[in-house]
C-alpha cells in the first residue's frame, strides 16, 4: 500500500508559475543533509526542510532550497553562500528580539 503524503507546508511559487510543495518533515540522517529540493521542473518536484532544525538554521535552509527551486541549475556553492548572507540580516534585523525597525509610520 502506498504512503499518503500530507498536505504541503507551503507552497512556493516560481516565476514561471510552477508550485513546489514545501514540507517540514524529519529527514533521515542517512541522506547527510538539512534539506533537499527536488527538480522543479519533474511532476514530482518539492522541498523538504528538517523540521528538527534550530530557528536561525531552519531559516537558512528554508531560504537556500527556495533558492534552489528558482536557480535550479546555479552551484550549490553560490546557493549557499546567497543563502548564508540573507538569512543573516533577516535573522539578525527581524527575526531576534527586539531587532525589528519599525520606521514606516
């Protein structure tokens, strides 16, 4: 019997209008990785992100498989360099306590 799959996360939306399912689910140590994004452009394409992850973690890995889904062919070097970099000023601007500026008003 096959394993019915839960319903997405989230879902991401490319540029050319494809949905990439995003789940947060345990990812088997055996796989040695945080997070996986599978081809965009297969029907069977999604994310998963270790749901076991710690919160500044998690956000960089959501923001590197997301980069991945839309730069598919792009080194995984660059994606996580990218990735690196954006989850820092998000963490360190919006995500810890008291960091958000709220200028607009």
């Amino acid at each position: 019997m096959k394993k019915k799959r839960k319903r997405a996360d989230h879902y991401v939306k490319r540029f050319d209008g494809k949905r990439i399912p995003l789940y947060f689910e345990t990812i088997s140590k055996t796989l040695s990785a945080e997070g996986l994004c599978y081809d965009p452009l297969h029907k069977d394409r999604k994310i998963l992100v270790d749901k076991r992850l710690g919160k500044r973690r998690k956000l960089n890995v959501i923001i590197e498989e997301i980069t991945h889904a839309f730069f598919f062919d792009e080194p995984e070097y660059k994606v996580r360099k990218f990735s690196a970099e954006l989850g820092k000023i998000i963490y360190g601007r919006f995500v810890k306590k008291n960091a958000i500026e709220n200028n607009e008003d």
